[in-house]
C-alpha cells in the first residue's frame, strides 16, 4: 500500500500544481505579447502559384528537357518533406557533345509551410554513400529580365566513397542555393536566418533549386560548374519568380 501511495501523489503535490500554474500563465502571457506585436509565430500554408511540374518546357529554351525523373522510395520521398518537386535533366545543345557541362540535372523542391530547412546535399550524398571532397561559398552573376543579379550559392564535390558500389558515380559537383519570402540564400544557416525575419509574415516559404553535374563521366571544373550554372538559373529562375513562387507582398 505504501509503495503505491508514492506513485499516485507526485501530481498532486503543491509544488507540482504551483509550476503548472506558472507554466499556463507565462503561456498565455508570451501569446499576448505576440498578438499585440504583431508577430506570426504559426504560419499558414502557402501554395505554388502553379505546381513545379507544371513548368513550361518551352519556356526553359534553349534548353531542352531530356529527362524527367520521380522519387519512386516513400522514405526519401518522407525524408525530403514536400511532394512539390521536380528531377529534370536538361541538355545545352550549345555545348558540345562530350563536354562535361552539356547535361545537368535540375533538382527544385518547394516547401509552403515553411517550419525546417529541410536537408542540404551535404547531408543527403554522404548519407548515400559519397564523401565531400569540397565546399565552397560562390557569388554568381545570374542575368535576370530585369538585370543583372548577386546570388549566392554553395558548390560543393562529392565522390564515391571508399569500398562504394562500383556502379555509382566516381566524382560530380553540385551547386544549390535556396529562395526564401521572395529573397535568395545561398547556404542553408543564411536560409534559417532569412526565416527568421519573417516574424510578422502570416506566411513563410522557401524552395531549394540544386544542379547536379552527374551526367557525364568526366566531372566538370569549378569554373565551368559557375558558368554552366548562371546560364541555366538565368532561365529557370526567371520562369519560377514569374509563374510558380507566390508573392508575399
């Protein structure tokens, strides 16, 4: 009997309905500092203006899609957070054939309720089997309709791991950067951060847009990856900033 007494009573103990009360109070109280601040702390959901595959083929000339690819594993599907994605491989056919750089493979995933930055290929390629040989902040000039544009992304190389499987490619880079509330990001802390100033936002979303130079048997340079990159985002950022990511404002 004495045995069951003590486990019966903790939650009715003084202190225990006294830290309750406290807890209930200070919760109440921080929820009324933040309706009278103005501030958002749940975000509402915010859909594409039209869904990523919907994207016009025509309109990413001169490249063509040569490739459409679907995460057919529920758990990578699970493990990348959003069903609003697309794998397309395009081909410059201003490049010539055999250079490493004619192929890429366009990676774009959309998040509209924006509460993680979810993982980067820093995380997914070593989990995969690959080691990072490197990685590196990258300014790019991307021509947009309405200008020349600073973005910044991150390049990064990976390469199959030590006792891999023979069948997996030997060495490609990727560079990625991140939308978020209608700015650029190129890291995934400088995209955290762009979160976080969205305090009085009802809304919040971000869209990851990754190039991965793994279609060729050769690995392109860094300085051909940072070419080959501004050209493609030129045309594929223009087209998502016009027809598929919302407007906040």
């Amino acid at each position: 009997m004495e045995g069951r007494h003590h486990t019966i009573v903790p939650a009715l103990q003084p202190a225990f309905v006294i830290c309750a009360l406290v807890l209930a109070v200070a919760g109440a109280g921080m929820s009324t500092v933040t309706r009278s601040l103005g501030l958002c702390l749940r975000k509402e959901p915010l859909p594409l203006l039209k869904p990523l595959d919907a994207l016009d083929e025509d309109k990413l000339v001169p490249y063509r899609v040569v490739a459409k690819c679907m995460i057919e594993n529920e758990e990578i599907l699970k493990v990348l957070g959003t069903e609003d994605y697309i794998q397309w491989v395009l081909e410059d056919p201003r490049e010539p054939t055999q250079s490493p750089a004619r192929n890429v493979l366009v990676f774009v995933a959309y998040y509209g309720l924006a509460d993680r930055v979810p993982h980067v290929p820093e995380e997914c390629y070593t989990g995969g089997g690959y080691q990072r040989l490197a990685t590196d902040a990258v300014d790019l000039d991307v021509r947009l309709p309405d200008g020349p544009r600073a973005i910044g992304g991150r390049y990064l190389v990976f390469d199959r791991a030590i006792g891999g499987s023979p069948a997996a490619l030997r060495r490609f880079p990727v560079l990625y950067l991140f939308r978020i509330n209608g700015r650029y990001a190129g890291s995934r802390d400088a995209a955290r951060i762009a979160l976080n100033k969205s305090l009085f936002s009802r809304h919040a979303y971000f869209c990851k847009v990754e190039l991965v130079f793994n279609q060729s048997p050769t690995a392109p340079t860094k300085a051909e990856v940072v070419t080959a990159s501004e050209e493609v985002l030129a045309v594929l950022l223009s087209l998502l900033e016009k027809e598929h990511w919302p407007d906040l404002e």
